[in-house]
C-alpha cells in the first residue's frame, strides 16, 4: 500500500517553490514583514501551568517565543501566543529568547522541592516552541534549564523536539535518567514528504539516527508521529519506529491540533494537500492503521494523540490538573 502520491518530489508539482504552492491558497495570516526577527526577552517566569491536551502534566516550559521550524499544520499560529506576539510577523518569522529563564526556573524549582511537590511534578518541554531549533546553538537557554532540572529534578521531564541538535545535550538527559523521556518528532518516514510540507525542518535520516543515538546513549526515547504525513508503508514505517524508540505517539491533524481540526483548517494545510493530490487531510484512517499495527506488536508502548502524550505524565501525577 503506497500511501505517497507521484507527484511529490518529482511530479508535476514537485519542482513547484513550496511558498507558491501553499501562499496561493493559505487561508493563514501572512507575513507584512517578512525579514526574520530575533529578539532577547526577559523571561518574567519560567513554569507554567497547564492542562488541557496536556492534561496530566502539571508545567510546561517554554525557553523561546516563536518557532523558526514554522511548520505550516502547527496550532501554535492559532493562539493567542501567537497573535499577541506576532506584530505583523507569520509563525516561523520570529523567535524571542527568554533569557534568564534558567535562573526563574532554578527559583521555582527550589520552591516546588520545599513544598514536598517537586516529585509529583510533570514538565513538558516545549507546548510551543522547539527547544532545541537552530537559535539555540547561540543561545544554550534550553541547555540553562537542563543543568538547572538535573540539579532539582521533577518526578517527570519530557523533553519535546524535531531537532538533531538535542544530542548535544545527551549527557544532561542521561543524568536525569527514568525521570527523562526524549519525545523525538517523526511525522513520516519519506523525506519527499517531509520537504514538500515541513521543508525547514530535519531530513528524515537524521532524525533516525538521532532516536538511535539516543537509544545507544540509553535514554528513554518516545517516537512522535505527530501530525501523521503521507508515509511509505504500515510495515516499513512501524518496523522503523519500533526498532528506533522505546514508545511511540500517533496523532493526526483531528485528533491533535486542540480543536477537532478547526486550527488546522484556518493554516494552510488543507491547501497543501489538495494542491498535492494527498487526499482529504482530516483522514484518520492512515494514522489508525499505523496505530493498530504498532498496538499489536508493542501493546500499550504505542498510544493515540492525547491519551499517548500524557500516560507518562499521568504515572506521576495520577489524573491532576492545574488549577
């Protein structure tokens, strides 16, 4: 079963600019300042809490404002982070540091461990942004707050990202150990595919070798198939993650964006695919397959959208929400 159509990356509209094919029918907010900004801000605080899709975790922690991976399905361009932080840029045009982040987080961590609560607590690193895009080479900030989690460790760290950069960081995650799980994106297994809809994101080969040095290092990996793209086949795909990583996430554009896909409808997405021939982007069936076929082999390791994100969480904190 070819779940790939022809016409990526050597079609009829495989030489197409991606930027005219998805800017002509982007339902989006576009760019009215289109030079990429990058900004230091003093972070105010560094955990937040959280709920929601993420319910079971207790914090999130967010290093940067703004994404420079700028993934067109991502649901971040529908909230209010978004749009308050924007001024006039497009998702992906704009990053803000949040220096002196780790030193915020060295404070409330401190505070959490003299409340008794720091086991019970669950961070995920990062809801809206990728700790370790190309910025933070530069930066370090998400290394800053590493150094600070090992030092008061919570009972669950989930380190979120697409991005080979987080092999640098090996050693810290090693550190933490069973309190750490690396949640590594890899949304498909074809790098046509992964040019044509997420073009400045990682080549699909070094995001395997990434989960595979992160398995070598032994650190607990979870493969995110999150959104699930157009990919080869349900046994050559399942075999790839299951060989790469401990566990693995499902999530589909309907079942993920937080909204029953309404966020994904107002980006460019549904343009993408019909512009692409891949058929109707809300479309489950693809991704269920996939789950099912890893659900046979690796039983509960595998799990779907937000009830696969938050069963680590929820083995700490139970069903808690944040208040």
């Amino acid at each position: 079963m070819l779940l790939v159509h022809p016409h990526l990356g050597n079609g009829i509209l495989g030489w197409y600019p991606r930027r005219l094919i998805l800017n002509r029918f982007a339902m989006s907010e576009p760019s009215t300042t289109p030079q990429f900004h990058l900004e230091a801000r003093p972070a105010s605080g560094a955990l937040t809490r959280t709920g929601g899709f993420l319910t079971g975790f207790t914090h999130t922690l967010q290093p940067y404002i703004g994404c420079r991976f700028g993934c067109d399905y991502c649901y971040v361009q529908g909230l209010s982070v978004h749009h308050f932080q924007r001024n006039g840029r497009a998702w992906g045009d704009y990053v803000y540091p949040r220096t002196g982040i780790a030193e915020k987080l060295s404070a409330e961590l401190a505070r959490l461990e003299r409340r008794g609560q720091l086991a019970q607590t669950a961070i995920f690193m990062s809801s809206t942004t990728d700790p370790y895009q190309g910025v933070e080479r530069r930066w370090a900030l998400t290394r800053a707050c590493l150094e600070a989690l090992t030092v008061c460790p919570p009972g669950l760290l989930v380190v979120q990202t697409r991005s080979p950069l987080v092999a640098r960081d090996f050693d810290l995650l090693g550190r933490l150990g069973e309190r750490c799980w690396l949640s590594f994106t890899v949304e498909t297994d074809n790098d046509d595919v992964r040019r044509q809809l997420t073009p400045n994101c990682p080549a699909v080969a070094q995001r395997f070798d990434t989960l595979r040095q992160a398995m070598d290092a032994e650190i607990q990996v979870q493969a995110a198939v999150s959104p699930c793209l157009p990919f080869s086949t349900v046994d050559q795909f399942g075999a790839l993650l299951i060989a790469h990583s401990h566990r693995v996430v499902v999530d589909t554009y309907a079942s993920g964006d937080g909204n029953l896909g309404r966020r994904t409808a107002k980006t460019a997405i549904p343009a993408a695919y019909a512009a692409l021939d891949l058929g109707d982007w809300r479309s489950e069936e693809q991704a269920r397959s996939l789950y099912d076929w890893l659900h046979e082999r690796i039983g509960d390791r595998a799990g779907w959208s937000q009830d696969g994100f938050t069963t680590l969480a929820r083995q700490v904190t139970g069903d808690a929400t944040c208040g």
